[in-house]
C-alpha cells in the first residue's frame, strides 16, 4: 500500500504540472470565454487563470489550484521599501470571463523592529490588480480568437 503511494504522487504531480498554462486549454474555450464542460480541464476560466499568473508572476507562489481557482502568493518585500511587504489571494469563482468572477484579497505587514505587524493595505490595491488581470484576459482572449474572414 505504501508503495503505491509513491508511484501515484509523481504520476499526480505531472498531470498537475499541465493543467496550468497550455495553449490547448485557451484554444479550446469558447468565443464568449466559456470553458466547454471537460473533466480534463482547468476548473475556471483559462483566461482569468492564465492572466492571474502572468500579473502575479513578480511574486513568490505558495500556493495553486487550477481546479478550484486558487493563487495564494508568498510574502513578498520590494527593495524600494524593505519594511513593508504583501501577500495576495486570488480566487477565481467563475468558468466564465466576468469581472465578478474574481475575488482579490491583499494582504499586507510593516516590520517593526524585527517582527512583523498586520497593516492595511491600501484601498485600490486589490482593484488595481483585479484591472489588470481582466485587461491581460482579454488580451489573451482576443489573441486565441481565430482571424476573421472578409
């Protein structure tokens, strides 16, 4: 029994490995960006979930779930402020390319001395993210779009 164990994970962590940004994906959803119903897709929209990554691909990932829309990023300090770093969640709720079918939290802390302190975040940060991740999907949309014939 637990030998199977070890020769299942790999198998799992390959087939995991796939799922999250294929071109086969993008290209087999719908021109109004719908996900066709596949057991053997992402879970959300590959467009929200690719332009999710490709947005947060300046931070450390601690976590994905393309089958449940999941991104949870590490901590992450920029150099221009050494005392301040943030964490982000994005949940994508939706098989389909709609605003409200994004939810994102940030998280942010301040070092004070050498701990670090819960903070707030500013107010747009989240919706200056949630912008960019819709305009990156659309831009990912509209360049899977096959071309028009006049």
């Amino acid at each position: 029994m637990r030998s199977s164990r070890f020769l299942v994970a790999p198998f799992l962590a390959l087939t995991l490995a796939g799922c999250g940004v294929t071109s086969s994906a993008s290209r087999e959803m719908g021109n109004d960006g719908v996900s066709p119903p596949a057991p053997k897709t992402l879970g959300v929209n590959a467009y929200l979930w690719q332009a999710s990554l490709d947005t947060l691909s300046f931070l450390p990932l601690a976590s994905t779930d393309p089958f449940g829309g999941l991104i949870i990023s590490g901590w992450y300090t920029a150099s221009s402020s050494p005392d301040e770093r943030i964490k982000v969640m994005v949940h994508i709720m939706d098989r389909g390319l709609r605003a409200d079918g994004l939810k994102i939290a940030v998280f942010r802390q301040e070092r004070h001395g050498t701990e670090w302190r819960d903070a707030k975040a500013t107010p747009y940060a989240a919706r200056k993210l949630e912008d960019a991740i819709l305009t990156r999907a659309r831009e990912l949309r509209l360049a899977t779009r096959a071309p028009q014939r006049t």
